[in-house]
C-alpha cells in the first residue's frame, strides 16, 4: 500500500517553476483564510464561457513543447486566448496554484512575491488557465499548432550555486538562479529526473547538493550543456514539489511526507483544499473535495460500463466517464474483479449490498442519507415455495442464492464450482444449467428476466424446473433508501449524527482489517449538505490512519454523516484530468468511484 504524488500518467513533464503553494502550515479546516481582495487583472477577463468565440474557433491539444521537449500537456486555445490545464500548470508545468475563492479567477505566482490572478474557462473534465498576456510579461513565446502541439519558448538561466537540507517532512534542494528558469520533470513512482534550463557557472558546486535525506537518496547533479540535470530516487510516500522564490531568484525542490495546505474554488460547487490534520499526538496528510449538490451531480461509475466485472485505476474511470471528479468507492475482489458492496445507478443495482455494511444514498435534490444497508429478496413459485435470494449482482458468494440481471452484463460466468444456472424469462423459469468450474464457461442474462446461481442448495434447485412461474419480491432495509436513485457501498459506517458509531465488527470485517493502519478514503456530509471526498494518507515518517482515527478526521472536517470507503493502494482522489494525493503508479487499479458531473 503505497502512496505518493503524481500529476498524469505522463512520461517527460515540464515544470515553469511558479511558486509559493500558500503558507506551509495547517490553519485549520473550518478557518482558512481565502485570498485577499485581488488586484484587477493585467488584461480584460474571461468572466464567461458566452464571451468566447464560437467552439468551432477552438483548437484543442494534448502536447506542450518547452526548449524542444514535450510533455502530455492539455490545452486549448479560443480566439486569440491559450489556455493550459489548471492541474498540468502545478503538477506537471510546475505553476503553483495560489488560493482563491473565485473559480474564475486563479492566482499565480512566478519568481514574485505578488500573485498574479489569470482568468480560468472549463470545459470538459478540465480547468484551462489563461496564460496568454501573463507569458508574454514573461518574455515566453507561445505558438499554437492545429496538429494539438503548443511550442513555449523561453529565455535560459544561469545557475548560481545550491544548497541541501532535511526537513521534518523530507528534504529541501535549493538552486539560485540569475533570472527565471523553466524546467523538465520526469516522474516515476518512486524515482525521477529533473532537467533546468539553465547553464551552470563556475560558483555552482554540484556536491553540496548530493547525498541521502529523509525522503530522498541516491541524489545524482550533472551539468549538461546550458541544462542541469538532477536525479534522485524517493519514498513511495513521498511527493515531487517544484516551485520558485524572488529576490534573489531561487528554484525550490521539495521531496515532501506532508501535504501543503491548500484552499482553490475550482468550479462552482466544487472546492479543493489539503493540509494537515491532527488526531491525538500524530498528524496526517488530507486531501478533499467538497462538493455543493445543487451545482454537482455525483454519480457512481465503474471500470467495465455498463457490464459490472471489471477494474482500472480511477484515473482512467474518470477520464471515460467524463467526471470533473472523483474518488475511489466499494470494495470488491482484485482476483475476479467482482463488487462486494452496493452500487445503485437510476434505480438499479448494479451491485446489492453485503453484510449489512455502511452505504451511502442521496439523489439530485440535495438529499442524502448514510447508514447500514441491507437488501435481499423473496423468490415465490406458482406452488407457494418460497426461497430467500441473499446477493444481487455481487462477487460476495456463499451456499443460497445470487440473482443476477441485466445490468451485471450480457453473460455471467460462475464464481463458484458446480452452481446451477436458472434462466428467468418472462417470469418464469426456462432452463437450468450446470455451472461447471468456477470462471470457466459463461451463460446469457435475458435482457427480459434474470439468472439465478443456485449454490449448494439442491432443495431450491428442484423447486425451480422449466415452466415453473415465480415472482420476485424486494426486501430494502432501511426502507428509504429504497426511495434513493443512487447508492455506493463501503463500510464501515463511521459517523452519524455527528457521533463516532463505528462498529466494523457489526459489519463483518475482520480482525485484521480492523486492526490496519493504511491510507484511507471516505466521504461525508455536512450540515449544510455539501458532501466531502476524503483521502488520508501516512503521517510523515509513520503509520497511516486508523479506522477510529479516520472517524475523527471526518468530523475535524465537519462532517456530520462519514463513511469509510475501499483504502490502501486504492485510496485515489482526482480532480480536472489528474490525482491530487498521489502518483498514479501507486494506485492500484479499482472497481468503482464516485464521480462528480458539473451541472450546466
């Protein structure tokens, strides 16, 4: 279970070196201070997305070029505006993104010590930054291509000198600089290359910055020609921050354990804050959104839409489903990529709920609730029988009945040896079918009934012969969440009425999941309703959250309803096209997310 920092699944990224990311201490989360009243923008404003030129005037690209290196950079330029990413400006150009509570305005710092505040547009999952007048005050050139290739030139530094130093949340290089310097960052999981742009003088000692740290090792320097190439390997709970001061100029390279505190109106309705928070004697990296529902549409997506087997990391899922954002939900089994736990989309299970675990329901209105959800169902035959059917579209199996329908997918293949398939048409039973191995062999799911999996219960098995009528009859438990069109399982339920009721026995966990201490993701709400995405990572140099201590966190952030969520290398948050808490080569690959949709 690993955590780290990643911007993209990207091979070479750039970095522009923008700056400060806010003070470098947690305020609180009920408290933050937003940024002051901003100064009036250098140029006029895109207030509006009516403002701009047609769509079909758009060129829309993928590709950023800087001193002849590329970087999978989106972009997008309208009119005679260019726009990049807000997430590929921090994470992979390196602009540091500085507070704000206008999302279309985003303050920026670079080699300054007054924030410059740029006009923003979205469309799509993204976030485009107006950087055309402020690159220009840059003395960068910028060269739009309609092939989706954006050409940046900028003048090259010198490098005056460097220091090193540990920190109590990781290591800290420093380069002075005689002028502002853009900068290349290749990123794996645990390793990287950083590549400046500028030439080394003979006052620059490549030893001063070399050695191991607290978070980082194996620390390579070579010049290269009007370029300073740095290498180095990091913690997989560590994260890359690459970021600038003025007077004197100076490139900052921070290897962090920590999260920076953080506060960014992204859109309407969705709000982006990170820092720290304390439990007890030990503090945790916390990343969340918090998202309005009257302005947000949240929505359960899953790797295989619209068949239910499947997974891929979250990225990806939010990517296809076109999610602004989005965090990892249920849990499931990684072998037979199966759901164990409630998935409700429309109206529909997609996947029932186990165990009685903690799930979540809400619909468009604003309306939520969470507690602990059970559903099965009452088989009756026209011969008065009765059978209970225990899971609904679920990889949690045991001797009884599972029932799956059409919105498992076209085919079902067994999860157990030697079920016994029962075809529902029409209600009524058409055909049974031997099962065979489990994994091996698959039947169809009439589009018009369902398939029944009888395991190890031959007592029902002869009560369903061809021609036999049924009906099925639906139990909920609560009963409102049967009036819920959507629902996401996980579990276990952590806060209710803004009390700690955390019982992960009552759920059916094990000792050890109970006793873990990992990474974790949540999701709460408020009292005014706003729902909460929550990733939790290692304190630095330590351990990660507990269940008790994830609860506690739930309600520092005011929430007054929590649910766990699937955590470990799971726990992935994402935000407008990339992962805010960690490389997306430290997450594993997921079954189902929340995804968050902005209402036009």
């Amino acid at each position: 279970m690993k955590s780290g920092f990643a911007c993209r699944d990207l091979g070479t990224v750039w970095g522009l070196g923008l700056g400060l990311m806010g003070a470098l201490s947690w305020a609180g989360w009920g408290a933050i201070a937003l940024a002051q009243q901003q100064a009036p923008l250098p140029y006029p404003s895109l207030q509006t997305a009516q403002s701009l030129p047609p769509a079909t005037a758009n060129i829309n690209g993928g590709t950023v070029v800087v001193a002849g290196q590329s970087g999978a950079i989106p972009w997008q330029q309208r009119g005679n505006r260019i726009g990049i990413a807000d997430m590929a400006l921090m994470q992979v150009l390196g602009v540091d993104l500085q507070d704000t509570a206008n999302a279309q305005q985003q303050p920026v710092q670079w080699f300054s010590e007054v924030a410059t505040p740029l006009a923003t547009w979205h469309e799509g999952s993204y976030r485009y930054v107006d950087i055309t007048a402020w690159a220009q005050q840059q003395g960068w050139q910028l060269s739009p291509n309609p092939n989706g290739t954006l050409t940046i030139q900028a003048p090259t530094g010198q490098i005056l000198g460097g220091r090193r130093g540990r920190q109590t949340w990781g290591d800290r290089l420093v380069l002075e600089v005689d002028r502002p310097v853009v900068w290349s960052l290749q990123e794996q999981d645990t390793s990287f290359t950083l590549t400046l742009q500028g030439r080394t003088g003979q006052t620059f000692t490549a030893v001063d910055l070399q050695g191991n740290g607290n978070a980082l090792s194996n620390l390579q320097v070579r010049p290269a020609g009007d370029r300073l190439v740095i290498q180095g390997q990091i913690e997989a709970t560590a994260r890359m921050r690459v970021w600038s001061l003025a007077n004197p100029n100076r490139v900052v390279i921070d290897v962090r354990q920590d999260a920076v505190p953080k506060d960014i109106a992204w859109a309407p309705g969705v709000r982006w804050q990170s820092g720290m928070v304390t439990v007890g004697n030990r503090s945790f990296p916390v990343h969340q959104l918090r998202l309005n529902p009257q302005q947000v549409r949240l929505r359960p997506i899953w790797a295989s839409q619209p068949q239910v087997p499947g997974i891929t990391p979250l990225v990806t899922m939010a990517r296809q489903s076109g999610a602004v954002a989005a965090i990892n939900a249920g849990f499931f089994n990684r072998n037979n990529q199966l759901p164990l736990g409630a998935i409700r989309e429309n109206g529909r299970w997609i996947s029932g709920p186990i165990l009685n675990r903690g799930a979540i329901a809400w619909n468009d209105q604003g309306q939520a609730i969470f507690n602990r959800l059970f559903l099965s169902h009452t088989l009756t035959t026209d011969q008065g029988r009765g059978f209970t059917v225990g899971q609904t579209n679920s990889g949690y199996v045991q001797a009884g009945i599972g029932l799956y329908t059409a919105d498992w997918g076209n085919l079902y293949r067994p999860v157990l040896d030697n079920e016994t398939l029962v075809t529902v048409r029409q209600n009524q039973v058409l055909q049974q079918t031997p099962g065979g191995a489990a994994g091996q062999g698959a039947i169809a799911v009439p589009s018009d009934g369902y398939l029944l999996a009888v395991r190890s219960y031959s007592e029902a098995a002869r009560s369903l012969p061809p021609g036999t009528a049924v009906s099925l009859t639906a139990d909920v438990r609560p009963l409102e969440f049967g009036s819920f069109p959507y629902a996401i399982g996980g579990g276990p339920l952590l806060v209710s009425d803004r009390r700690v009721v955390l019982n992960a026995q009552a759920e059916g966990f094990s000792d050890a999941f109970i006793r873990e201490a990992a990474p974790r993701s949540a999701i709460g709400r408020t009292q005014s309703g706003e729902l909460l995405l929550v990733a939790i990572h290692n304190s630095p140099g330590g351990r990660g959250p507990t269940l008790t201590e994830t609860a506690q966190i739930m309600v520092q952030l005011g929430s007054v309803d929590a649910l766990n969520l699937d955590g470990g290398s799971s726990a992935s948050l994402y935000l407008g096209g990339t992962m805010l808490n960690r490389h997306s080569q430290t997450a594993g690959r997921v079954h189902n997310g929340l995804g968050g949709f902005l209402v036009p």
